[in-house]
C-alpha cells in the first residue's frame, strides 16, 4: 500500500517496458519474486538490495532492455520515497517530540491505566480505526507505531497482540471506506452513490476488523512472539523532566492530522467544487504532507515547550529522530521500485487480459480480479483502479446497493496477500522489527483474513438487498 501521489503515477504508467507475451511475462514476474525471497532468506541480503537485484532480474526475465528496467526502477524508487519518504520523517519527528517530552509516556500510561488485560487488543483497534479513517495507511501507521510500541513493552504484551489489531483497523479503512483514494476511485468508476457504499462499507468493516484484528490476533501472538524492537521503541528521556505535556495536549497534537484530512475529504464531499475557495484551503491543509507538518510545529509547542525544551533541544530532538529510519526509507522506496518495474512491465494488462473471458458473477468477478492485479503488482490502489474499470459495464444494470456492494468488493480484493512487492510489506516489517517468513505469517495472513471475510460479508449482504 502507498499514497495516493505514488500509486496514481503508477496506475497511468505510459507503454510496457518490454514486448514479452503473457507467458514469459508471468515466469518473470514469478522469478523475480524468488529471487528477492531467496537473496533475502537464503544468502541474507539486504533488503535493499535484493529488491533493487530483483527488479533487474525481473526486467532481465521478461525480456526487457537494461535501460528501461533501471529507468522504471528508479522511477517507482523516486515517487515511493517522494510520496511515503517525507510522511515517514515527518511522523518519525512527531514519534521523538512524543516520547523526549513524556507525551507518549502520558498517553501510554493514560491508555494502560483505562483498558488494560483483555481489553487492550480492542482498545488498539479502536483507537486505529477512527485514527486510520481519513488518514493513508502511511500516515497512520507513523502515527500509531510509537504507541503501539510503547504499549506492547510497558503492559509487558506481546508485540502482535497489540500491533495487528492496530494494523487491521488502518487496512480495513484504506481498502473499503470513502473517502480513501481506491474506494473513491471506484465508486466514480462504477457511478455507485457515495452515502450508500460508506454506509455499507462500515457494515462490512466492523466485523471484518474484528476477526482480522483482536481475534486473529490471539494465533498471530503464537506464531511469531516477538518484543518490540528496541530501536524502534522511543526511549524515555534521558534526563528527569520537570514537567511533561497534558493528556488532552498530547492527544491533541496526534490527532492534528487527523481531523485536518478528514475535513479535507468532507469538504470535498459536500461542496464537490474545484474552484470553491474553501475548497482549495481544505486541499491544502488537508493534504498528507500539510497535515503531518502542521502537526510537527504545532508539537514544538505544546509538547517540547510544554516539556521546557529549549530551542537548542528542539533542534537535537528532530535531528535525532532522522537517524534511525534512512534504511527504512530505503526499503520501502526500493519495493516501490520493484512495483513499477512490475507495472511498467505490463503485468496489470496481463492480469485483465485472462480474465476478460472468465464468465462468473460480477461481485467475484470484481474481487478476483482486484486480488490477480495485487498480487501482481502490489499497489492496492491500482488493482482497484484496473478492477473496476473491468467490470464497470456490469455495475450499469445495478441496483443503487448492488452498485455499491461492487465498489466494496473490487476494495476487498485490493488487500488480498500483501507479499514482497508491497512498499507496505515492508514498512511493516520494518517498524516491528521481524524477517521476512515473519511478515508473511502476520501482516500477510491479516491483510488475506480482511480480504476474504469482507467477501463473505459482501456476499450475504448481496443476498438480503
């Protein structure tokens, strides 16, 4: 999963970097995978440059001249880093201005003392689904991640009881709830009525995000228990503070970003005019980027000042807090850049020619193509984008509820599988500090648990309306 910049650019991806049939493409694309896998697992490379040596193996595979490959590398690599890269640093600043002035310790210590024990996986998936609402996924986990942490090592829980439920409430509400860009993107496609799918999209992702967060939680603790990584853990202050900021404070400034983007997305709902002056203010303070700055210097004040920082330890504290995720950034702009290599490839056009002849019903004709175009090319958004460009014809005799049951099915679809070609598989893996076989078990199974149960509660709705 990436920003809406990113995957735009690659959803209008210009000609295929190479000629290669379907058959030759599709070995490609399969070699290229395992050849990431295999760097990583097997010969212990890093990340970063096994996926920088798969997307030149994949290229090679499919036939396609070294120079395009390269070319539509670095391309995906520079967007990724464009869109994702500076989200990251922004919430990595606001992560350090937290935890240096005791402003994640009062959140943590507020969150422990109100929900603790059995409570605190729902707890999470709560607090990460209002968060993940307006929020990309990017956004949210950046934000999220220091508590998650935090909470995982002071209430002494394992790392995935706590970090999945939060992870699935910020999926769950990227892949089927307006006004994200996929589920935008295909209600427009299919001329669904935007209040209805929203409406049945929250019906849908309830339940859903109950049974991929705190309940598959429960296995996923069992599977890989793991602490949290204690690089990733915003340490205590290093001096006693005299004072640290209030909770309200606190929760505020977290949540600056929220309430900016999502008023962004209901002035763009209501008022729906590109030359409406309140428009283009909300476009502008709304905007991802807008709206983590803003939150950064708000925290200057009301957490490090509030803490009695100096401007001198203002300064320390942000550039301290840059350190520890250049290789970050550098893995998830490198699986960036084996997704474009894989678009620009022409993998998505082959996805769309198989099944062009499969003669099954609309609803899981949607979500299988949406699931063959993820797992293809990694970006949530452009199998979205694809899928219901396929199946919009069908949407034209729909009902105004089976229209919008399409949209939620074609999202549904978009998150099935997130393997090593997502910049969000790696993003993950990552910030909670786990290989690759780990990742997979977690975050792979959670995003596959969302995509097939929200099928099935799709389905059922289709029956009763």
């Amino acid at each position: 999963m990436t920003s809406l910049s990113v995957e735009m650019l690659a959803a209008d991806a210009v000609e295929p970097i190479t000629s290669a049939g379907n058959a030759q493409l599709g070995i490609a694309v399969l070699a290229g995978i395992a050849v990431i896998v295999l760097l990583i697992t097997k010969f212990r490379l890093h990340a970063f440059l096994a996926l920088t040596i798969g997307s030149l193996a994949l290229g090679s595979f499919a036939g396609a001249a070294p120079a395009k490959t390269i070319a539509s590398f670095t391309a995906g690599l520079g967007s990724t880093v464009a869109g994702v890269g500076v989200l990251i640093a922004l919430g990595a600043i606001l992560g350090k201005l937290l935890a240096d002035s005791g402003g994640a310790d009062q959140i943590v210590d507020t969150i422990l003392a109100k929900a603790g024990g059995r409570a605190m996986p729902w707890a999470m998936v709560l607090i990460a689904s209002i968060i993940g609402l307006p929020l990309f996924f990017e956004v949210g986990i950046v934000l999220l991640i220091p508590v998650v942490l935090l909470v995982a090592k002071r209430g002494n829980y394992s790392l995935m009881r706590i970090g999945i439920p939060a992870l699935a409430g910020l999926s769950v509400m990227h892949g089927l709830i307006p006004p994200h860009p996929g589920p935008l993107v295909a209600i427009d496609a299919l001329g669904a009525n935007l209040g209805v799918t929203l409406a049945l999209g929250v019906l849908v992702a309830i339940p859903t995000v109950i049974i991929a967060g705190p309940v598959f939680s429960r296995y996923a603790a069992r599977w890989v228990d793991i602490e949290a990584p204690e690089k990733m853990i915003p340490q205590r202050p290093s001096e006693d503070l005299e004072r640290r900021p209030s909770f309200g404070a606190t929760l505020a400034t977290i949540l600056l970003p929220v309430v900016l983007m999502l008023a962004k997305a209901l002035v763009d709902i209501v008022v729906d005019n590109p030359e409406n002056h309140v428009q283009r203010v909300t476009d502008v303070i709304g905007s991802p980027l807008i709206a983590l700055l803003a939150a950064v210097i708000v925290g200057m004040f009301t957490l490090g000042r509030a803490a009695g920082f100096s401007k001198g330890r203002l300064s320390v504290t942000v550039e301290k807090s840059l350190a520890p995720i250049a290789g970050v950034l550098l893995i998830v702009g490198a699986g960036g850049g084996f997704k474009q290599t894989l678009i620009d490839a022409g993998v998505g056009q082959m996805i769309l020619d198989f099944s062009k002849d499969w003669s099954i019903p609309a609803l899981l004709l949607g979500w299988l193509i949406a699931v063959a175009i993820r797992l293809a090319t990694g970006s949530a958004t452009v199998a979205t984008i694809s899928a219901a460009g396929l199946v919009a014809p069908l949407a034209a005799d729909m009902s105004t509820s089976h229209a919008a049951l399409l949209v939620l099915a074609v999202g549904a679809g978009s998150l099935f599988f997130s393997h090593v070609n997502d910049a969000g598989f790696w993003l993950v893996k990552e910030y909670f500090g786990m290989s690759v076989g780990q990742t997979v078990k977690t975050w792979s199974v959670m995003e596959t648990i969302i995509s097939v149960v929200s099928l099935g509660f799709i389905l059922l709705l289709s029956l009763v309306l």
